[in-house]
C-alpha cells in the first residue's frame, strides 16, 4: 500500500485533539447504536454534548426522553406523520419549557447532518444512511461512521467527498483495525484479518441450514443488533459488506484482506505487519467500546466499556471460514471488485431477501441464493468512476424488484410445512 494519498480512515490524522467538550449530532438516536453513545455521552457530560438527534419516528417516546435529558436544539424525525405524536410526547417531557427544534421528512436526517457541531454520529441502519453520509462530509464535520450501507453502495461518493482521516470507523471490526493500524505507517502493513464470530450457525453444512427458522437465525451468539444486522450475521453477509468496507476504508487491496472466525468475539480484528507482527485489537463484547473510539478519537474516553479480567481463565479459537456454508464473503469481494453500483444490488437485494425470509416466504438457503442470481443478472454496473446518487438508487429499486421476483421462485420451492 503506497504512503498517498491517505485512506478515509487514518488513525495517524486528527483534526481535533483538544480535550474540550465535543458537539455531537446523533443520527438513529433510538437504534442500538445511538443508545448505547447517548449512554456514554451522558456519563461524560465534560467531554460530549449532543445537539440534535435523528430517528425514524417509530419510537417518539424514547426520541423524546432523549431530547429531554440531553436538552438538544434540534430533534428530526423521517415519519411526517409521527410529529403530532412526537410534539405530545415532548410536551410531556419538557412540561412549560420551550420544546426543541422539530424537522420531518425524509431529508431531516440529512439536514441535520449539516447542522453545526464537531461530529456526525451516523448510526442509522441501511443504505437510507447514504444522504446524510454525504452531507456531513460536505460540510466538513468529522464523520463517527456506523452506517456501514452508505460506504457500500456509494463507496466513490464518499471518496470524492471526504477529506484523508475525515471518517472514524464505529463498527467493532473497523474500530479494532483503525486503532492497531496506529502502530506502524501505511507502508508497514501487510494483511488485515477481520474477525468474525460465526454467528449462531457456526460449523453447520449448508445442507444442515436448508431448515433454519427466522427465531433461531435472530437467536445470535454474542451481540444484541437489530433484525436485518442480525440474520445479517448468521449469513455472514454483515462479514462481507465489512470486507468490502474494509477495502474503502484503509486503501487495502481485496486479496490482503482475510476473515477468520473467533466465536468469542473477543478479538474485533487484527492487522498483520511486515516484519511478522500481529497486533489485536481486543475486549468483551460492547459496542460504547468502538463507538468512544468514533466520537473521541484521537483521546481516549475513560471506562468507555468493560475490559477483561485477566485473572480469569479463557480459551480463545480462531477457525477457518467455511465458504461453502457461507458464500457471501466470496460473493461481497467480487461485487466489491466490480464496484459502481455491484455493491449497490448485492446491499438492496439482501435487504428484500432478509425480509422474505422473516416473513417465511424464503427459506435462509434463500437469501444468498437470490442475492447471487440478482447479483449475476445485474452483469456490468453502471456509473464506474462518475457514479452518482441517481445511478445508485436506480441499481437499488431494479435490485429490490428483481430480487423479490427471484424470492418468490425459491420461496415455492419450500416444503408447505416450512411456508406455513
């Protein structure tokens, strides 16, 4: 890897490495990620302050107790028709003081993103994210990236956008990477080794995972996430999109970027250097870990998450992946390969896949092979270098069509039992 330009995320490039308390504009405030930082923002209230939040507008309640106890200015919800909700539920917070701030609509996010503060916390799931990613990049603002999606499917946007050490990685996997990479310079190192946990179906033939239930996928081992993270995890596709955001991120070619499964999910990545060494990134499983490192950085946050207690006995494996079980890590390199709008349909097809297979209408075999029939039809992706926002949301919206016509296919081709 040559030593420049310099990648999105470097840990050797601060913009801020003053102690002062920060300004934080939260994007998903309600989802597991924008909980857990306003939890570690609370309990470092000299440090961090946030501004505004985002969410969705299906939990206004939460939106509002948030908005309370953090006493924003601004609070932005996606719904339009959640405000009336909203206002009640922050009329009841805030009693006879003055309510915040309220945006609706499908841009609040975006605007939002804008607004002034130090960082951006984009921690809203899907490619949804992609808008306010470019918006907050824009304007200049240091961007706490959780939202894996809007790298993925507008990996040149964001490039063409973001300033060398613009972005820090939220992502425990990315995180671990972006903190051992401060060890040596660009020219040191040799590998990046993801780690993966495996997820709740681990060492299983595909054969053994043609019967797999939607409760036993959202059944995961070590992580509490969302629906669509979750039976992510047990495909395996979360460990390729990260792959692929891997490559953005630090500028490293596909072929020196290895998974490698670790059930504990103790250690979040490593980076292999030249000279042999193999530097691990490593805690218990808790995300206000990476998510201090995303709005703190370069200054570490005191007591952010729990560390290890070494005078405990534990064993730690480190296991092959089974690419036969579990294709999408090969598929993810070679849509991530392609580039344009490859990532871009690989991302929405599974998306709609993951919902037919909530909804019992594919069978789990049946995500990735939909995702891979979507993927081949698409063939040569449009845009290249000049891709646009335009070329990306029309690869998504022919992706997602395409996609649920193939679902149905091998829906039908599950036992009646299983469609029930």
């Amino acid at each position: 890897m040559s030593d420049s330009p310099a990648p999105l995320a470097d840990p050797h490039i601060a913009f801020d490495a003053s102690e002062g308390r920060r300004d934080i504009v939260v994007l998903g405030s309600t989802g597991s990620i924008g909980t857990q930082a306003i939890d570690l923002v609370l309990r470092n209230p000299d440090r961090f302050r946030v501004t505004a939040l985002s969410a969705a507008g299906g939990r206004v309640g939460l939106l509002a107790e948030q908005a309370r106890r953090l006493r924003v200015r601004t609070v932005a919800v996606a719904r339009e028709d959640a405000v009336p909700t909203l206002r009640e539920a922050l009329g009841a917070e805030y009693g006879s003081e003055p309510l915040p701030e309220i945006l609706a609509g499908p841009d609040a996010a975006t605007d939002l993103a804008t607004s002034p503060c130090h960082t951006v916390l984009n921690g809203i799931t899907g490619s949804i994210g992609l808008a306010p990613t470019l918006a907050a990049l824009k304007a200049g603002r240091t961007l706490a990236l959780a939202n894996k999606e809007s790298l993925i499917v507008g990996g040149p946007l964001v490039k063409a956008l973001a300033r060398p050490g613009q972005i820090i990685p939220v992502d425990s996997e990315h995180a671990a990477l972006f903190q051992a990479l401060a060890a040596g310079t660009r020219a040191e190192v040799r590998k990046l080794v993801v780690t993966a946990s495996g997820g709740p179906f681990r060492g299983r033939t595909r054969a053994e995972l043609a019967d797999v239930t939607p409760d036993a996928a959202l059944a995961h081992p070590t992580w509490a996430m969302g629906p669509v993270i979750t039976i992510n995890s047990a495909t395996l596709v979360n460990k390729g999109l990260e792959v692929i955001e891997a490559h953005l991120l630090y500028d490293i070619p596909f072929d020196r970027i290895e998974v490698v499964v670790h059930p504990q999910s103790y250690v979040h990545s490593m980076v292999e250097f030249t000279d042999g060494s193999t530097l691990a990134q490593a805690t218990p499983p808790d995300m206000r870990g990476p998510i201090a490192v995303g709005i703190g950085w370069p200054v570490r946050v005191p007591d952010a998450a729990p560390a290890f207690d070494w005078s405990t006995a534990s064993t730690w494996e480190f296991l092959p992946l089974d690419n036969e079980a579990f294709p999408s890590v090969g598929l993810a390199r070679h849509v991530g390969s392609v580039g344009g709008t490859a990532p871009a349909v690989f991302n929405a097809a599974n998306e709609e896949c993951v919902e037919a297979f909530l909804a019992g209408r594919l069978p789990f075999n049946g995500i990735m092979d939909t995702v891979t029939e979507v993927v081949a039809e698409h063939g040569q992706p449009s845009g290249g270098t000049s891709l646009t926002v335009a070329d990306v949301l029309d690869a998504e919206t022919w992706a997602r069509a395409r996609a649920r016509e193939v679902a149905e296919k091998f829906g039908e081709a599950q036992p009646a039992e299983a469609r029930a």
